[in-house]
C-alpha cells in the first residue's frame, strides 16, 4: 500500500528527531573518548570534539604506570564475576520462595524486606557491623554485605508469579524437589529476568570503590576503581602542589585532570559498553515486568 503524505512527513520526523537524540546521547562519551586520546595540554585549549586533535597514547601509559593496576584489575574482575554469580543465585532462590503462594510467611517477609528498603542503620552501624563479623580487610566484604538486594527480589518474584502455574504442578507430579524445579524448570526460562539483574549486579560491582574506601586498608585488595580514583585525585592534586605518590610525579606532569578523568571513564565504562550488545534483548524484556498483566 502505497503511504499517504502525513505518514511520509511522520516517518521523517520521527527518524529525524531520533538521529538527533542518538547524536547528543553519543557526542558526550565521545568528546571524552577524543580528549583521552588527545594531548593533554592540547586538550585544556580546547575544541577537541568527537576526533582528537593531536593524537597520543601518553594518558593511558600514564594510568598503566601504576604498580598496583594490575593486581586491581585482577580483583575486580573476580569481585564483579563472583559477586554477580552468588548474588542472583542467592535472589532466585529467595524471589523462588516468596513468589509460591503456599509459602506462609509470604506476605510477612515480604512486608519485611520493602520496609528494609525504606529504613537501614547508616554507615556508622553498618561498618561496625561489619568490623564484629570480621570482616574487614578481607575480599569477603565485596560480596557478603550486598548478596541481596532487595529492588532485585521483587523484580524476580514479580516475574517468577507470572510464569503458567502448570510447569511447577507438572514438575511437582513427576516428584521433582523445589529445588531441582527452581534449576531445571524455573531459571532456563527465565533468561529476561535474570540478564536484566546479572547487568544491574555486575554493574555495581564492577563501578564500586566506596566499600574498599570504607572496610579495606590493605593495597593488596585495592579494587580497579579505587585506585583509579587514587589516580584522579593525585592529578588534580598535582595542580596546587598537594599531590601524593600513587604516581610517578614526573609521569603525572605529562597530564592534565581533565585528560586523566576522561582516560579513565572510558576505562571504566569500556567492559560494560562491550557486554551490553549482548544481554540488550533480555535487558529490554526484564524492564518489561509487569507490564501486562492476564
């Protein structure tokens, strides 16, 4: 059929307006990418756009410089990657529970863990919290102290309720334990729900560097993100005079803040752009929970 002139006009429209929003969401990460590979004292005169303008790899050999980069690196990707694993484990197995409508104490738990959401003890309570359980100083306070997330339980539950009750009686019929249902039945069709929050974990795993400030004080279990903060902030510090030595000062003065800051957001953000493509799918329909209802 051929389209009517006001479906022309509104198809090009909408692509335009599209094309227009993809370029001002993209020019940013861009802008950073051009003055990460930009000279830094190029950069602070500005007009360095989407392409940098004299091109140079220095701001990255000064990041890798740092001894302690490699040993962080290390640690993080094993936080991000375990810490992500045990924790939507943990949550499909509580979401499981709290979504069978059999389970008696359903509603009070529930009621338990939206209150938690609301109410928590704050940093003081928590960090001794964590110093009485021994905690501190060890790899273990990565993973241990946000296993759970409560925003990721209902997201789960809300999802699990909506799978046909018929799979779980079918299951039960054949003698098939809650457990052995939750593996072989529930989580192999449940791969919108379960990519959504395996991005939202590993996210703030691999994004966290708080917890390290917080209960760790041996460089040994420096996490990536820590310590590239360290390295921001002996760069920004380098400018009045005050900097510290994570860095090699004479390194350092090869830069600039604003080329180290863009050097390591496109550091930090690179694993997670690369990732995204491939869980896009199942992220878009995990959002989608409770969207419709039977």
């Amino acid at each position: 059929m051929r389209k009517s002139v006001g479906d022309i006009s509104f198809s090009v429209v909408n692509y335009t307006f599209l094309a227009v929003l993809g370029l001002v969401t993209l020019y940013p990460f861009l802008n950073l990418l051009a003055i990460s590979f930009n000279d830094s004292l190029d950069s602070l005169r500005g007009a360095v756009y989407v392409f940098p303008n004299q091109f140079t790899l220095d701001n990255y050999r000064v990041v890798f410089r740092t001894d302690t980069l490699l040993n962080a690196t290390v640690l993080s990707v094993t936080r991000t990657l375990l810490g992500t694993f045990l924790s939507v484990l943990c949550t499909a197995m509580l979401a499981y529970t709290l979504s069978r409508r059999e389970y008696i104490y359903r509603k009070t738990i529930n009621s338990i863990l939206i209150v938690s959401m609301y109410v928590n003890g704050g940093i003081i309570p928590t960090y001794l919290l964590i110093k009485n359980l021994d905690m501190t100083n060890t790899f273990w306070v990565y993973i241990i102290p946000g296993l759970i997330s409560v925003f990721n339980v209902i997201i789960m539950r809300s999802y699990f309720e909506q799978l046909p009750e018929g799979l779980i009686e079918s299951a039960k019929v054949e003698g098939a334990s809650d457990i052995k249902i939750l593996m072989q039945v529930i989580l192999p069709i449940s791969m919108p729900v379960l990519s959504t929050i395996t991005l939202f974990v590993a996210v703030g795993h691999w994004s966290s560097w708080f917890d390290n400030y917080l209960y760790n004080s041996k460089e040994s279990l420096s996490v990536l993100q820590y310590e590239l903060m360290k390295i921001l902030i002996q760069s920004t510090n380098q400018v009045s005079g005050n900097a510290t030595g994570y860095v090699d000062k004479n390194v350092l003065a090869q830069t600039t803040p604003q080329s180290i800051r863009a050097t390591l957001t496109v550091l930090v953000t690179m694993p997670i752009i690369l990732i995204y493509p491939f869980l896009q799918k199942y992220f878009i329909k995990g959002m989608m929970i409770g969207a419709m209802k039977e």
